[in-house]
C-alpha cells in the first residue's frame, strides 16, 4: 500500500514539476518531511527533550550540593561577607601545655607495701576511684592511736562525771574534781589529734565516725584514690613494691582545658594584654581557634628573654596536646576600613582562578573574586563578590575536592 502511494506522488511531482516549472527535487523533499510515520515524530520529540535535559544539566555544572551533616562533617562553614578592618597582627610563638592548676601528683601519705595497681597510663578516672591498695603499718599505728584516744575519753568522762557530782555533795575533795577536768580536756585533745591524723591520710568525716564499729576491717589496708575526674598521664608504681609517703605514685591531669603558652618580646609587650582576642593556628591542616589571653607574665625570663602570654583553651575533645607547637596572631592598631573583607580561609584556585564558595539554593557556587589588600588573615575582596552574600569561610579546600572530582562522583552532590 506504501509503494503505490509512493509511486502516485511521485507521479504527481513531475506533472506539478512540468506545469509550475519547479524543480522535482523541492517537490520530493517537502513530501519526504511530510510522510513521516506518527513514529519518527516520536523519536524527533524524544531527541528534542533529551537534548533540552542536557542544557538543563549543563546548567548546573560547579554546584557542589551538600546535606547539612555532611558540611558539619567536613567542617564547612558558611558566614556572610561585608566591610571590616584590615588589621595588623603580631605573630607569637607558643607552646601547648598541660593546665597546671588541673595537675595532681597523688602521692601515697604514708609508707607501705603495694598490694594493688588497679590504673596505668592512659586510663580515666573518676573522683574517689581507686588507683591502687598498699599494706601500712603505719595506717594502724594511726588508726589504733584514734581508737585508743576515744576509749580514754570515754573513761575520762566517766571520771569526770563521778567526781563532779561527789564535789558538789562535799564528798570529795575538790583537788580530785579538778584532777578528773584536766584529764578529761587532755584525752579530748588527743582524740581531736588522732582523729585530723586520719583526715590528713584522706579519710572523710564519715569513715572517721563509724571507725570505732567496723570492727572486722584492716587496719592495714590504705586506698590510693583519684582526687578529681581526669586521666592517668605518669605511673610510678608496681606490685609488690615499698612506698614511701612523699612517693609520686600516679600523675593525674584532667586535659578538659590546656594551657597555651606564648613568648612575647618586651618590645611587644605594650601591645599584648589580658582578655585581647587571639587567633590561634595550629597547623597541620587543623582550623584556627579564636580565644582571649588569660594572663600576661609581669616578667621577662631571664633565660629567653621574654615573657609569657597565656591562653587556657577549651579541649573537651582531646585534640590539644601537650608539647604542641602553635602560632598565636593578635591584632594591633585600629586597622584600615575596607568595604568588603573576608577570612583567607575562604580562597582557593579553581582553574588558576581565586574564587570563592557562595551558598545559593541549589548548593555552593565557585565565584571568581578579584583581591585587593590584605593581612595575616584576612584579605579584601575588590571585585566578583557582593556585601551580604554568603560563602563558604572554612573547609574550602574540601569543596575544591568535591568540584574536581565531580562533587561525590555524580557531577552534581547529592
């Protein structure tokens, strides 16, 4: 059925081509896009749509979307830009260090045969753990002392009482009455002695009061225990040996804050104070943390010739180590005003490009900027960014990964 319709219309071509004087081929072409199969114009529309989806997709290439947890994973944070001051800082050096007024050398108070080591380096500990046992005899010496003392005041009150009530009846004389009074108050006062004796070695108010009952316990057994939440960072104990009282048996520190040391130049020291906000960079890869100085050395070492500038810094996560080296940068000066200013943390080179992340609806954009001056730290921007956009400030570089290699593999985030 085709062919003969395709045999009528050519037939009609030449005798149309014949009277209008046209050429067949034009006759031929108009028939051959206006006999298409309901098919074909299916697989035009279809080609159409794709390429239309192709644009689109063309469209969002360099959008990195990122899902809330993934940038609070990667430390990505976002603050919106606008005019500050370029200040000028001075770089200190500075040294991470344990928080001393948080040190404890746990020593055992009295001598004794170690009999338990329950801690080693390392291990946490709670407040009233016990970190090992020693055998004392000097423990029972003390705790015997104690509970002489209370039955010699027991029998001097006795006394006491007796020879009261005979001199107030002219029984006895009053020499006796004066006699059981002194003994009295001296028996008092070796029971008060025998008593601070035990509270020295650390035994509580509680232990103390029930002593006189617990008449099956050791008299020997002595309990070396934590004086505050912390962590066990030196041991100086094993089984089976002899201590003495002044002994450093554990080093306990409780790393939930540190010290940060910095050395400052007496040229500089006019311009370091307490309570100034310093930008502290670890290094390694590791973000800059912002603190204040707690306390600024009134006095130049000798040895280095500097003095020292100290922040206590927040370390609930352990990553502060004692022994760290660091660099400490404090503003001075008023600093100069720019319109539009920005972290350097923000920067990174796209494409031999310096750009910038700006967050947008669909994601984050890398955005051509043109710098002008700068400091240590932060830098003003002259062209391609607006006051009031938002951007990415820290964990750039993770965004520069994440664009290079196709945001996650699929070109576009998730």
């Amino acid at each position: 059925m085709k062919i003969e319709k395709l045999w009528v219309g050519m037939a009609v071509v030449s005798l149309l081509s014949f009277h209008s004087g046209l050429s067949p081929d034009f006759w031929a072409t108009g028939i051959a896009y206006g006999s298409e199969s309901e098919g074909e114009k299916h697989q035009e529309a279809q080609k159409s749509t794709s390429h239309g989806e192709q644009e689109d997709e063309a469209g969002e290439e360099g959008v990195i979307r990122l899902s809330e947890e993934d940038q609070k994973r990667f430390g990505i944070q976002v603050a919106k830009v606008g005019p500050g001051a370029l200040a000028n800082y001075l770089e200190l050096p500075g040294e991470v260090s344990i928080n001393n007024d948080r040190l404890a050398h746990v020593v055992p108070r009295l001598s004794g045969i170690v009999r338990e080591v329950r801690k080693s380096v390392g291990d946490a500990v709670h407040q009233g753990e016990v970190l090992a046992v020693i055998e004392s005899r000097e423990l029972a010496d003390v705790q015997a002392e104690y509970l002489a003392a209370i039955e010699k005041m027991g029998l001097a009150q006795a006394k006491f009482a007796r020879e009261e009530r005979l001199w107030l009846k002219k029984i006895s004389a009053e020499q006796d009455y004066l006699d059981a009074k002194q003994a009295l108050a001296e028996a008092n006062i070796a029971t008060r002695t025998a008593r601070q004796k035990l509270h020295a070695l650390g035994f509580s108010d509680d232990y103390v009061r029930k002593l006189p009952g617990r008449r099956d316990a050791s008299y020997t057994r002595y309990e070396i225990v934590a004086p505050f939440n912390g962590t066990v960072i030196e041991k100086h104990i094993t089984m089976g040996e002899t201590l003495k009282e002044d002994t450093d048996a554990f080093l306990v520190a409780d790393l939930n804050t540190v010290w940060v040391n910095f050395n400052v130049y007496p040229k500089d020291l006019p311009q370091v104070r307490q309570g100034q906000e310093i930008l502290i960079a670890p290094g390694q890869g590791a973000p800059d943390v912002r603190d204040v100085i707690a306390y600024v050395s009134p006095v130049v070492k000798e040895e280095t010739r500097t003095a020292m500038a100290r922040v206590i810094l927040p370390n609930p996560d352990g990553i502060w180590r004692s022994g760290m080296f660091v660099t400490g940068r404090v503003a001075v000066g008023e600093g100069e005003p720019v319109p539009l200013i920005i972290p350097k943390t923000a920067l990174q080179t796209v494409e031999e490009k310096t750009v910038v992340f700006v967050e947008t609806p669909h994601g984050f954009e890398a955005k051509p900027v043109v710098m002008g001056r700068s400091n240590e730290t932060h830098v003003e921007i002259i062209g391609g960014l607006s006051s009031g956009e938002a951007c990415a400030v820290n964990g750039t570089f993770t965004l520069k990964a994440q664009l290079s290699k196709g945001a996650f593999g699929d070109g576009h985030g998730h």
